[in-house]
C-alpha cells in the first residue's frame, strides 16, 4: 500500500490517517464479502486536475489534490468526505473491477453500490469513528 503526491505537497499528505481508512475498509470488505483484497498492490495517487473526484482503477486509485490537507486543521467535515471517498472507491475493488455481473450495464448502480458499501463500512468497521463527533 503507497501513497503518492507531488514532491511539493509531500507535507500535506496525512499518511496516518489516509492508511487507518484503507486498512479498515479492507478488513471491513474481506470479512464482509468473504475475500481478501484481491491485487497485490493498492496505490492511492493525488494528482492536480483531476476531472473528479477520485477514479478506481485495478490496484489504483486517482484522488483530486483537494482531498489533501494543506496545512489546514483537520475538520471533521473533510476527514468525513476523505473516508467516504476513500471507501467508496476501495469498494470496487471488489465489485466493479473482480466481479461484474452480465446485468451490471448502468454505472448508476456500480456507483449506488459503492457508496452504499463506503457508508457501510464507516460505520461498522471500529478503526473508523468519523460518525462520532
């Protein structure tokens, strides 16, 4: 598991916290789903100009650089948005990029199930309280 970002915003980069989501979520899907995380890698990527938010690719995951931090005081509100985010795309990991049924042929419900899942996940999965103020 790597975190990228330009050299520049290297200090904006919350590693600790980026890292307890995505190892909670993992956890939270392997016991979920019955498999573990199913590549041998998983990077997330902060890139400037990112047409969206973030973009699931196998192994992979593109994160605008709006997600980081930059110095500021970590809200709860942005710490939220990063967990969902975060989440939501991890779940396709398992449900978008290893299984997709002959029927799955509207991205509205590849992403309906996503961020159900990341809503899901930030709930249950104990290593992550962003619902508790």
């Amino acid at each position: 598991m790597r975190i990228y970002a330009r050299k520049s915003l290297l200090e904006s980069v919350n590693h600790e916290e980026m890292f307890k989501v995505t190892k909670a979520g993992m956890t939270f899907y392997k016991e979920l789903f019955g498999k573990a995380f199913p590549f041998t890698k998983y990077d997330q990527l902060f890139v400037p100009e990112h047409n969206s938010g973030a973009m699931e690719n196998v192994g992979c995951v593109t994160f605008n650089e709006n997600y980081l931090y930059r110095g500021e005081v970590l809200s709860h509100s942005k710490r939220l948005r990063f967990g969902i985010t975060n989440l939501h795309e991890l779940a396709h990991m398992w449900f978008g990029n290893l299984v997709t049924m002959k029927w799955w042929n509207d991205l509205w419900l590849n992403e309906s199930f996503a961020t159900y899942m990341s809503f899901l996940s930030m709930a249950e999965a104990p290593e992550t309280k962003y619902f508790e103020t």
